[in-house]
C-alpha cells in the first residue's frame, strides 16, 4: 500500500504542479489593467514558450489551450484580427463542453490532489464566445465567408444548449444578432430573420428595428416578436427601404470578467459553501477532524472582482450621440456559472482535505507510532497539501460586456467616434451605396 501511494503522490505532484493557473496569467491580467495590451501579450507568449504572438506553441494542449484563447483576446484589442482567428480556431478545437476524456487516473488525481487535475471543462458563455469573437474578427476584416463559417459552428453550439437543456442558449443573444448581420450582408435575408428572430427572443435589441423592417418585405419569414418590433418602428418605415443607403455596425467589448484566484477559506465557512454537495459522512469526518484541531483551511478558487460592468460606452456618428444595446453581459454569465458549481468544488476540496489527513494517518501507523512514523506522516500531509492546487483555470481575458450599435446613413465619408473605459478611438470611412462597415473597440481593463 506505501508504495501505491507513493507512486500516487509522486503522479500527483508531476501532473498538478505548484502553481496555479492565474499566477501564470497574473502579469498578463496586471499589465491590461494598467492600459499596456503589448505587455500583456509579450507575457502570454512568455507563458505560451513562443518568442512572438505569430508564433504557436509546439503542442496546444492542458493549460495552454486557455493561454492562446487569452492571448487571442488581447490581440482583438491590438486589432490584430488575423492572428486572433488563427489563436481561436487552434484553441476550439481543444476546448472541452464535456469531460469526455477524464479518465480513471484523472479522477484519482482530482481525488486527492487537485481539481485542476484533468482537461479543463469550459462553461457555456466561453464555448459560445469562441465564435462569437471569432465573428466580430471576420467582420471586422470584411471576411463574409470567413463569418458564415463561424456562424454556423455557433449554430451547432445551439442545438446542442437546446437540446440538453442547458442554461448556455440563454447567452446567445449577440452571436444571433452577428449571425443575422452576416447573412443579412451574404444576400440571404430569411436566414438573417430567423437569426435575428432568435436574438430578439433573448435580448432588447433595438438597433434590429431598420433591418428587421427592411427584410420583412424581402422574405415571408414571420413571427410574433418581429411583427411587434415593425409595429413599433413608427417613422423609421420610411427611411427604412433606402436602397442606396449604407450601414455602419460598432462592436465594443469592453472591461474584463473577473478572473478566479487561489484562497485560503476557514474549514467552517467551506463547509457552509460546501452544504447540499457533500455527503454527510465527509461532512461528520470534516467536523470531527476540524474539533481535533487537525484542519483549519482549506484550499479553494475564489472570484475575483470584475472590470467595467459599471461603464457605458459612448457612439458618436458624425458628431452625434448614437444608442448602443448592451448585447452581453458576459461577467454576470461568469458569476452565474461560477454558482452553479461551486458548491461541488468546495465539496472536493474538504474530501481532498480529509484525504490528506487519513492519509498520514495510514503512513504513521504503518511506520510505527514513534518518532520515525510521525515525521513520515506529516511528509505524506506536506507533500499532498503542496499538490492540493486550487483549479483557476478560466478564460481571464474576456471582456465584461458586449455593447451593438447599428445605423444606416448615406454613402460617402462618415467619422465614427468610440469610447470605452477611457479609450477612445476615431474612424474615417468612405462607404459606397449599399455598403457596410464595422467599427469595433475592444478595452480590457
């Protein structure tokens, strides 16, 4: 049995490390605060074992799937779109809805070492971002077939959140409504109507008004919500079937989704965070071994605080005030996910703590209750606690939320004014009749 365990301990030790994911981002995430995105990046290469963002890490796998889907945000910011794509579509491959490949070793891991053992389980609002940022960067170059194809990897993404119940479809809203823009702009005005019928099923977007009121006269695509939204257009009839006109579409991401960090909490207070996911038999051994005084913490992944969710961005067209929908709120997903699990998580943490404990326990008794055997169990404790690596893995570089602001104007030269979180940026265009342009301003701070 010693040397099972050993065997174990040395397995736990080499798989889950010492540190945890967000001290590999931490000088990433410090630099974006203070407004300097090329060290941010410069960083994440560092991370990544890459000289330079144009460069791929010789294998993208563990923790280096979420490093590139990192870098690609901050990339975004830079607005350096090609490589953004590239860092996505590497990244998506890798990333997981499902635990489908934890195996027998992993959950033994998980069990008494860490739960950042095993492939990393991406949330629903990350999968679902991957294309939906991936959209914003197509758009951004103009790349019509490019989109199309991302839009219809997140329409994969949506049967599978419908068909499983999962709470994940309920974040859909803004890549719905990118969705329908593509296809809008691709000539294919009944797949845009049901995209942006779906958007509107889950979100306000009153920017929808002028093009839903267009397309209706192009497609027999009908529905309640749609109906309601030309109904309430009023004036905007008019204006609305210009065919000469242009559009401009304004994507702005901004502030940053609070990132998990490693805390030590009080055995008490896990253990309240922990009721309703542990069984009662770890929770009487938990109490127990708490009132002996051989437990007091326990490792456990915390939320951080979030960037920007209390910020609006501005739009200015020409020199005059444009609305903006808040598309996303993406931190408020982040928490909710974060919720949902959490219990579970503490509840691993206080059994990997029990485990711990009797583990030494065994060592000493098996040793001898002497001097020899007491030292020999606490280096069992020792070696299991530096294991015990709290799983902050998490997408850190999202933006805290997505805002849309739609307008057609007339062709010719038109500035668009931008500003987020201090950041302002200005656009000259120069739009031909019946074009389109998408400005987008990404702030991670």
């Amino acid at each position: 049995m010693g040397r099972q365990f050993s065997y174990l301990v040395l397995c736990g030790t080499l798989t889950a490390g010492c540190a945890d994911h967000a001290s590999h981002t931490l000088i990433a995430r410090t630099a974006l605060d203070a407004g300097r995105p090329e060290q941010a990046v410069q960083s994440l290469d560092k991370e990544l074992e890459v000289d330079r963002a144009e460069d791929l890490p010789a294998k993208v796998e563990s923790d280096k799937v979420l490093l590139l889907l990192d870098r690609a945000m901050v990339l975004n910011q830079l607005e350096k779109y090609k490589l953004v794509s590239r860092d996505l579509e590497i990244a998506d491959k890798q990333l997981e809805i499902l635990d489908f490949k934890r195996g027998t070793q992993d959950e033994i891991g998980k069990y008494l070492f860490s739960d950042q053992t095993g492939p990393y389980r991406a949330p629903a609002y990350e999968k679902l971002l991957v294309n939906t940022v991936n959209m914003q960067c197509y758009l951004a170059r103009g790349d019509l077939s490019g989109a199309r194809v991302e839009a219809r990897r997140l329409s994969v993404l949506e049967r599978y959140f419908h068909d499983t119940g999962d709470a994940g479809q309920s974040l859909m809203g803004p890549g719905d409504y990118l969705a329908g823009f593509i296809f809008e702009k691709s000539g294919q005005p009944q797949v845009a109507l049901r995209y942006y019928d779906d958007a509107l099923s889950l979100g306000k977007f009153y920017s929808l008004t002028d093009a839903v009121t267009r397309l209706s006269t192009q497609t027999s695509y009908k529905s309640p919500r749609l109906d309601k939204l030309i109904a309430g257009a009023g004036d905007a009839k008019e204006s609305a079937h210009a065919a000469d006109s242009a559009e401009i579409l304004v994507i702005v991401n901004y502030g940053r989704v609070p990132a998990k960090i490693a805390e030590r909490i009080p055995i008490g207070l896990a253990l309240t965070y922990a009721s309703g996911a542990i069984s009662p038999f770890d929770q009487d051994r938990a109490n127990r071994l708490a009132a002996q005084g051989l437990v007091t913490w326990v490792n456990f992944p915390i939320l951080g605080k979030p960037h920007g969710q209390y910020d609006r961005p501005r739009l200015g067209v020409d020199g005059k005030p444009q609305d903006l929908d808040e598309a996303l709120a993406v931190d408020t997903a982040a928490s909710q996910a974060w919720e949902s699990v959490k219990g579970k998580v503490v509840a691993s943490a206080i059994t990997r703590m029990i485990t711990r404990i009797i583990a030494g326990q065994a060592v000493q008794k098996a040793t001898g209750n002497g001097l020899t055997g007491f030292l020999l169990g606490l280096g069992t404790q020792a070696t299991m606690t530096a294991t015990d690596t709290p799983d902050t893995r998490s997408w850190s570089t999202l933006p805290a939320r997505i805002a849309i602001g739609r307008l057609r104007v007339a062709p010719g030269q038109h500035t668009i004014d931008i500003t987020a979180r201090g950041t302002r940026k200005h656009i000259t265009v120069n739009l031909e009749p019946g074009g389109w342009t998408v400005a987008m301003l990404t702030v991670l701070r």
